[in-house]
C-alpha cells in the first residue's frame, strides 16, 4: 500500500480531535498544526502519536498548506478536526492510491446539524477534494473556504466523510460570527464593497436558496434551521463587509 500522510489543522479541537485521529490511526503519518490551542488539543495529539507544529494563524488556506509542507509521502489526506473517516470511506482509499490512476479524488461529505445528518439543503453530496499527490496539488490561499487545487485528472469516490460540524446552538452561534467576519475581510481583500441593500437582499435569496430550492424543507426543522444559520451568516458578512469599507473610506 502506498504511504499515506494526514493533515489536520486545528485550534481548541479538545472535544473532537481525539475521535478523528482515531478514524485515521492506520495512516503512515498524522500531521497537526495547531495555532495556539488553549485546551486539551495538542497534548492528546501527541498522546495519539501525532506530529504537532505549532504556528500563528494566517488563515484556513495558507494554515493547510504549512501542514501539507511537513507531509513526507506523496499520496496526502486533509481532514478537519470534526471529521470522521469510516472504516468503509478507509477502503476506497486505499484502493484508489494503489490503484493511482488519478492525482487527487473527491469524497462526498454528509454532515450533521445539532444532531441530525442533513441531506438536502445544499449540503448532501457536498463533494470536496481532500486525497491527492503532494507533488501535484496544494491549498489556495483563501482565508475562508480554501480548496485543494490538483494539477491533473481528478475522481470521485462514493462513501462520505462524516461532519460533525454544528453540535449544538451555542457551536451555530460561534461558527455564524467567525465564518462571517472571515468573508467579510476575504471580500474586502478582493475588493468588493456593499451597500445597505446587500445585507437584507442577499441574506433573504441565501434563506430561498437553502430553504426552498435546495430543498431544505425535506431535512424538517432542521432544514428550516440551516437556512435561517445561512441567513444569519449572509447578513452578518455584508454588514460587516460595509463597515470595513466605510473605516477604509
């Protein structure tokens, strides 16, 4: 079997980060980065055998590829501190490394939303790219909603990566505020701007979108809870968005 490294990045992951190392102690090699968690984390990483580096926090993108520049072999898994590989998704990739044929491959992800694993809503398959050769892909730059750019042809395998990405309501309070302020600097950089219309007007067709067109109704109230979090979010980035570009102004 071809070698494999796993790359986690991670801040204050104490309630989770044992569980997901756990899902891949098979692995040749567990990388984390760590930018300056004040729990538990790092000391059950290395319990657990990890490699941990630890650094300043730059953003999800380049935070991902300082893990990936400490990878040793050439076929690389990049997995989040609330994810989970099954013993099944194990299977498909191992097969696909030995098989080779590709650079890097997608894995579907079903994530769970206080409690209940969503499959509508915009969120089911919800591919992402997180094997590939470290000599042909790497992270980009993003500060937010980073991704893995592969040089060459690409595959999709079939068992999903679990998530457990909201836990509860106090997890969807958090995530809304940090989510929203890192695009609303990631949008800032790119020189966008917003009025005082965006906020309300984008932040409603977000709620339409999940709620409605993605079929979010079918995921019952907590479909309903998805859009009203999307909602929140949206607004929130555009609110903050005007700001910042009111202070630069």
């Amino acid at each position: 079997m071809p070698k494999l490294s796993v790359i986690i990045i991670t801040k204050n992951e104490g309630e989770n980060i044992r569980a997901c190392i756990e899902s891949v102690n098979w692995a040749d090699e567990i990388i984390v980065v760590d930018s300056g968690s004040s729990d538990a984390t790092v000391e059950i990483c290395r319990e657990l055998g990890a490699q941990v580096h630890q650094h300043d926090w730059p953003g999800f993108g380049m935070q991902k590829n300082r893990a990936l520049s400490y990878a040793n072999h050439e076929w690389v898994f990049s997995i989040d501190a609330d994810e989970r590989v099954t013993s099944e998704l194990r299977a498909q990739l191992i097969n696909a490394m030995e098989d080779g044929k590709k650079n890097g491959y997608y894995v579907p992800r079903l994530s769970q939303f206080c409690g209940r694993f969503i499959r509508h809503s915009g969120w089911y398959p919800d591919y992402v790219l997180r094997l590939f050769r470290k000599s042909k892909g790497r992270f980009s730059d993003d500060t937010v909603h980073e991704r893995v750019i592969v040089d060459g042809n690409t595959g999709k395998l079939t068992c999903p990566l679990l998530h457990y990405s909201y836990l509860n309501q106090a997890d969807v309070q958090r995530k809304t505020e940090q989510y929203a302020k890192a695009g609303a600097l990631q949008m800032l950089k790119k020189g966008k701007t917003a009025t005082f219309l965006d906020a309300p007007l984008r932040a409603g067709w977000s709620f339409i979108r999940t709620y409605l067109l993605r079929m979010g109704f079918l995921d019952g109230i907590a479909g309903f809870n998805v859009a009203i979090m999307n909602f929140k979010t949206t607004y929130l980035k555009y609110q903050l968005l005007k700001k910042l570009c009111s202070v630069e102004v």
